[in-house]
C-alpha cells in the first residue's frame, strides 16, 4: 500500500521520467521496489486467496498471512489458492505452499489466529 501512495504522490508532483527522491529500487539486493516491499494480508478465504496468487505472482518480496481456519472442501470454488490435497489443512499453510509455487524466492510468515 506505501508503495502505491507513493507512486500516486510521485505521479501528481514529479515528471514520469524522474524516480521519487526516496525510491530505493537499485539500492536493494534484489533490484526492485516491489521486491523490497512487504504485505500483511489478513484472511486467505475468498478474497484473501486470490489477492495472495497475485501478490506472490507480482515478486513481493515478504509477506505475512493471517488466519485461523482450515481448507474446506465446500468453499474451493471460491478459494483458488487452496486444493483438494489440502482439505482439513490450515489454510495459511495451504496457502505459504501455493505461493511458494508461483515464486520460490518469497518470504512467508504465516500466524494462526482468529
């Protein structure tokens, strides 16, 4: 989210041609901004499951999970990220494996609790 408000205020004051004066994306070890970044997601349900494909899919370099229910074999229609070899599974650690899938490099920390 800082990183799109930043973007948004870098968009309105600066010309597109010139970075932000705080954008540290060369800086870091990996090359980039979005790599650097980190996110906090809160639910990996039927909103969270898909947002967290696409974080992990994007090359976020960090993110945290949230949640405290299991994969439910009546609710995969809805939660793309969760499979049947899962069901009764937490769903955060369904999940930490399937964004480990789309991107080896991700740093995951998942914490169970409601």
């Amino acid at each position: 989210m800082r990183l799109l408000i930043r973007s948004a205020i870098f968009a309105r004051r600066n010309s597109p041609l010139q970075p932000p004066p705080d954008y540290a994306g060369d800086r870091h070890p990996r090359g980039s901004a979005i790599e650097a970044s980190s996110v906090l997601l809160i639910g990996t349900g039927g909103l969270g499951s898909p947002t967290a494909l696409y974080l992990a899919a994007a090359g976020i370099g960090r993110i945290g999970l949230v949640d405290y229910d299991t994969v439910d074999e009546t609710n995969l229609q809805r939660q793309v990220i969760h499979g049947q070899s899962q069901r009764r599974c937490a769903e955060v650690e369904s999940a930490n494996s399937g964004m480990l899938d789309i991107n080896p490099f991700l740093a995951v920390m998942f914490i169970m609790c409601r």
